[in-house]
C-alpha cells in the first residue's frame, strides 16, 4: 500500500481515502474507511477510461453483477456510483488467505475440510445462480478462507446466464485450467460451467496441485477441451465427486443438489478456520486488519506510515471482493518476489558450535550414492526440491516436509538438471536425449530426441546450453526445440570429466576439465575471448554484475564482456581455489582449509575462516540468509561447516559421521543436503 499521492481523492461518497492499495487495467483501488472506522476497498474507474462508453459499461456491470447476489458467501458491495463523475465501487476487506496461497503454505486440505469447503461454496454458487448470474471465474485465488468461511470474490467477468463467453474486445476471460470446455470454446457458459470449475477447485483443494497443466497456456487449454485431469493426487473417496463435475458435456455434469449431498461434510469439517494453523493465520490478518481502520486522528497515535510498514512487515493479506479485486499486503521480499509462502522461517538464533535439528530428512533417496564430482546437487525449483534417486531417476521432494511428489520415468541422466523459472526442469538421459519435465509433477513436456546431449551446462530465457557427446557446444532453443548453433568446443569436455558453465548478457562462460576458460556469444556460439588456463580441473564460474569470477590457481574477476582481469588472489596452496559464490558485492570461495569472504570490487579480504584440518572439497558454498555453507574435509567425513556471513564465525559444524561427498544447494531459508544417497533440509539464520 502506498500514501496518498498527488492528483488522488481524499474523498468518494461517505468514505475518506487513506492509501492507494493498487491498480489495474480499468481501475484504481484506494483503502477507505466510512464515519464509523469500517475498512473497505474502493474502486474506481482511472480517469482517462470515463469517457470511454466500452470500458465504462463493463465497469457498471461489474458493479451491477456484484450488487445483485446476496449472499453471505461473497464479499458484499457496500455502496457504488456509476452514474455522474468518477464511477467507484466500494466494497468490505474480507481477511485471510485465498485458497491457492492456504494450499501452497499448508498443503493439501484435509477430505473433511474439502467438503466443508465445497457445501460452502455450493451454498454460493446457489445464490449466484439464484441471481441470475454466471460466476465464470471460479478458482483458488477467488476464494478467500475467513473465520467466517470461504467467501468467493471477483465478479469482473460474471455474465447473466444467458451471455456468451466471448464478447467485446477487451473482455477478460477466465483462467485456464479452470474454465469450463465450452467457455474455453467461446460458447454459450451456464451454471453448468462453474460446476466445472467448482470440479477443478475441489480436486486442486484435495490433491494440492492442478489437474490441468501445460507449458503455456494453449496447451492447458487444449488439455481442458480435449486431455482428461490428473487425479492421482485426489484421496480416492473424493474422485467420484470430482469426476462427473468435469465432464466434458455439460449435460453430463451433476447439479448443486447432488454435490451438495454428496459433499455430506461430518460434524466439525470447517475447524481447519476455527481452529489450528490457517486459523491463527486468519486471526493474525484479521487482526492487522482491524489495526488497518485506525488511521491518523484516531486515538491509536500510529501514524500512516507506520501502519503500512506494520501492515507490510506482518504480511496481510486482505481481500476486497465483489469489486472484481483481490490485494496481498506482503512482506517486503514476498511482494518483490510475488510471494513464496512454502519459505521457511529463519533461526531467530543458534547456539555457536551446536547445529540445530535437521527441518526434514534425512530421507533415503534408494541405492544411490554421492561418490564422485559428476553426481548433482539437488534442484530447488518453486516449492520443490529435486535430487538424483535410485534407478538414475530424478525425484521431487515438497520443501516443507521432505515428502516425495513425483519420480521421473526416464531413467539415466548423465548429468546435473537445470530449472527453467519455475515451472520446467530440463535432463539428460544416458542416451543423450534432452527432456523437459513439468516442475510440479515430473510429466514430460517435450524432448529432443537428437540432441546427443552428454551433459547441460547453463540455461537462460531463451536457449539451453549442452555439451554433446562429440565433444561439442550446442545451443537448443526452448520454444521451438531446434537447434541454435553447434561448434567445436574450445575447451576440453567429455562425459566422464564435464565442463562446467556459467551464463549471463549474452555471454556463455564455459570451464573445461582442464581448467581452460573460455566465453562464448550465446546467439551464435562464437568465441568472444579465451580459452585461458586458470586450472587444472572443472570448476563452475560465478557471474555477477558483468564480472565472471573463477577459482583455479588463483581466485580471479575478469570483465564479462573482455575476458579483462580486474583482480586476481593467488592460492594459499593445496588444489587451489575451489568454486565461488557472489552474493551482495560478496565473493565466497574454499581455499584448502580456509573459507574466505572477499569484496567484489578489489578481491580484498573481508574475512577468512579456517574451518577445516584437511584440504576440502572444491564444489562452490551455498548461500543462505546470513550464513555460508560449506563441506570439510575432501573425504566427506568432517561434514559440512554452516559459518556465518557477518563476521566470519563457525556457527556449527553438522555430520551424519561417515564419509562421502556433500552436494549442497540452498533456497527459500533451506539448506538441501545430499550425502551417501540420503537427503536433509537444514534450517538457517
């Protein structure tokens, strides 16, 4: 939320405006509240739209739809104007989670709880029907769990029974994977076509993922109109349920009388909002929400910006439905990254020399161990992590509690995966063909059976890098699987030794297995600069800020674009440098036994720690909140060593007391482990 601001209203009807919450492509929505401190949502048409006859007769309906139904299970439009100035539609904050972000921080909804949900929701659906109206847009992030009971928001493009899909330009339709087929199609939407969606919500609630899935959204489409759901996930008690909602006829499709009985919700199925963690959830919003009425001139003293710091560092969510709107207040980071509710929280504090109990694991991945430098590290992508399990088959873990979600079919990869944003994850079988999986439940999405990929090097928005079997670099595009360019390598690689890459602006850094660097333009595969000696082995660079950093013999910044040396520290001695990580004008690499933090801009020392008897394993240091983490010892059996970033201070050490390599990564507060086929998520500070 942010102040009031130049060319804003103080006023709209009887509500003082206090801060603009935020907008969008019709409207702006400002926090008022009226004479008695009741907190409500405003929305109102942006000026250079009044005068636009399409937008403000669509703006009118939505007000109109909204006014129409009444029913305790949406969020009530309070007043509205849409005649004469500036149209506005005033509507109550309705606090808590939506389902979507219930689910991605809880899990899956008990069965009990999904009926309680879905009585609930077929009780609104009934009124809206009642209404005359077509919601057309049901999905999780419409539904807000309150104390009070889930309450479906946003009638932006709810419909008469009788109106089509499609109408003028402009017009938003609803969102893939929960329209109905023939609202997909542009044809005639009944109540038949939220009993669809009211299908796809229950088996999303049940099963904690989507049931139609794609790359992209013609291919959730297609999958609607044309695939069949995903079910595997939905407790079997509730599949004959959820199965006759998503018939493709909507014929075919059962009525809100017969769900609603064959809900049949047992006595206490709506505790999950009385009582419980989503309960305290919904309590703690509510009670910044009441905290979010008293505004400057009231008794509280607290001024607005204080309030909206609070409000921020507290992480509201409050919901202004019936508008056609739903606003998150969230943490600072949360609201820059979109909101990651499967974080962990970090230590408050720890007990120097002392590690803390691991979050989940270890878990048995199967007959597969950590022996060499070619095993990867795991994967975090989105709420997932992946790792390397038995048979060669990657395995998916939930981040939260370390259960498994999915185990590929393709057996073999030769090599490390890569995450395309959050939503793919891309391997090598031991044929050399290049698969492209669904993050969130291991199907395959697309493969390049020709790739003759040996090993994945890098991966940027546009290409996947690969070294090939031959021996050489090729770059395969992602949106059409075609190949880009294919050159000889300038730097040694081969299956057994792989290179090891970095990619950034354009420039495709890639470290042989013995030591020679080289940069590449990624749009042709042209050497840009290189190959220089700077090991004697494989080692991965670091790229930040148009610096790549390199480990080898010395620890070394060169410019990106050049291949020019700003700085260079040589090796204390042992294998020399290992591979560095950058983080906040921060480099962090292992030399032998010391683990050094050193500024970016000169390489100077900002401290180092000798946190090991031995000379220890060369693979990069994960990062994480204020700590570094890091294996000691090459043999494995001295653990790994969690220092902190401030001051350069052993936090603690942890072992599970045998030997073997560590393969680390970090994300979302976590520290993933994989040590001798075994996988634990540590918390961090």
């Amino acid at each position: 939320m942010n102040p009031l601001g130049t060319g804003d209203p103080l006023r709209l009807g009887p509500y003082r405006l206090t801060g603009v919450l935020g907008a969008g492509g019709m409207g702006q929505v400002y926090l008022g509240r009226d004479s008695g401190g009741r907190t409500v949502a405003v929305k109102v048409l942006r000026p250079e739209l009044s005068h636009d006859t399409g937008m403000a007769q669509r703006f009118v309906r939505e007000a109109h739809a909204a006014q129409a139904v009444r029913s305790d299970g949406v969020a009530r439009v309070l007043a509205a104007q849409t005649e004469g100035g500036r149209p506005w539609i005033a509507t109550e904050f309705l606090a808590g989670p939506t389902l979507d972000q219930a689910v991605e921080r809880y899990g899956a909804l008990e069965e009990p709880t999904v009926r309680a949900l879905g009585a609930a929701l077929v009780r609104t659906l009934h009124d809206i029907h009642g209404a005359g109206l077509v919601h057309r847009d049901l999905k999780p992030s419409n539904i807000v769990l309150t104390s009070r009971g889930p309450r479906i928001i946003d009638f932006g493009i709810a419909r008469p029974e009788h109106g089509l899909t499609l109408t003028t330009t402009g017009q938003t339709v609803a969102t893939p994977g929960y329209a109905a087929p023939e609202q997909v199609l542009g044809q005639r939407t009944g109540p038949a076509g939220d009993v669809f969606s009211l299908g796809v919500v229950l088996a999303y609630a049940a099963g904690g993922r989507p049931v139609y899935e794609g790359g992209h959204v013609a291919a959730v489409q297609y999958q609607v109109v044309h695939g069949d759901p995903e079910l595997g996930s939905v407790p079997g008690a509730l599949r004959p349920l959820v199965e006759p909602c998503l018939s493709k006829d909507p014929g075919g499709r059962p009525g809100l009388d017969w769900i609603g009985q064959a809900l049949a919700p047992p006595r206490g199925a709506d505790r999950a909002w009385k009582s419980g963690p989503l309960a305290q959830d919904i309590a703690r919003r509510g009670a910044d929400a009441r905290r979010m009425s008293a505004l400057p001139g009231d008794r509280t003293g607290l001024s607005r910006r204080r309030l909206i710091g609070t409000l921020a560092a507290g992480g509201t969510v409050l919901a202004a439905g019936g508008g056609g709107v739903a606003w998150w207040l969230l943490r600072g980071d949360e609201a820059e990254a979109g909101g990651r509710p499967w974080e962990a929280e970090p230590l408050a504090h720890y007990n120097e020399g002392t590690a803390p109990s691991p979050l989940w694991g270890p878990v048995d991945l199967g007959s597969i161990g950590v022996a060499d430098a070619r095993t990867p590290a795991p994967l975090p992508v989105h709420d997932l992590v992946v790792a390397l399990a038995e048979g060669g088959r990657l395995r998916a873990y939930d981040v939260r509690t370390g259960r498994a979600r999915w185990t590929s079919r393709t057996a073999g990869p030769t090599g490390r995966p890569l995450a395309v944003s959050d939503d793919t994850v891309l391997t090598v079988d031991s044929e050399g063909v290049l698969h492209a999986l669904n993050a969130q439940n291991g199907k395959e999405r697309w493969k390049v059976s020709a790739a003759e990929a040996a090993t994945l090097l890098a991966v940027d928005d546009k290409a996947v890098y690969t070294a090939t079997r031959g021996g050489e670099l090729r770059a395969v595009a992602l949106t059409s699987q075609t190949f880009l360019w294919t050159v000889p390598s300038p730097v040694r690689t081969s299956e057994k030794n792989p290179a090891a890459a970095a990619v950034a602006d354009g420039r495709l850094v890639v470290c042989g297995e013995d030591g020679q660097v080289v940069a590449l333009d990624t749009a042709r595969g042209k050497t840009l600069w290189g190959p220089a000696r700077h090991g004697t082995t494989a080692l991965a660079p670091a790229v930040a800020d148009g610096t790549v950093y390199l480990g080898g013999r010395s620890l070394t910044a060169l410019t990106l674009s050049t291949g020019e040396k700003k700085w260079s520290q040589p090796s204390g001695g042992g294998h020399g440098w290992g591979a560095p990580v950058v983080e906040k004008d921060v480099v962090y690499a292992v030399d032998a036994t010391d683990l050094s933090a050193r500024r970016t801009d000169d390489g100077t020392d900002a401290w180092t720690l000798t946190f090991a008897s031995e000379d220890s394993s060369q693979d990069a240091p994960v990062i994480a909140g204020n700590s570094v983490w890091a294996g000691a010892g090459e043999a494995g059996s001295r653990g790994v060593a969690a220092v902190d970033t401030r001051d350069g201070r052993l936090a603690w050490p942890y072992t599970q007391g045998t030997e073997g390599r560590w393969a680390l990564s970090a994300a979302g507060n976590r520290v993933f482990m994989l040590h001798n086929g075994t996988l634990t998520a540590m918390p961090v500070f």
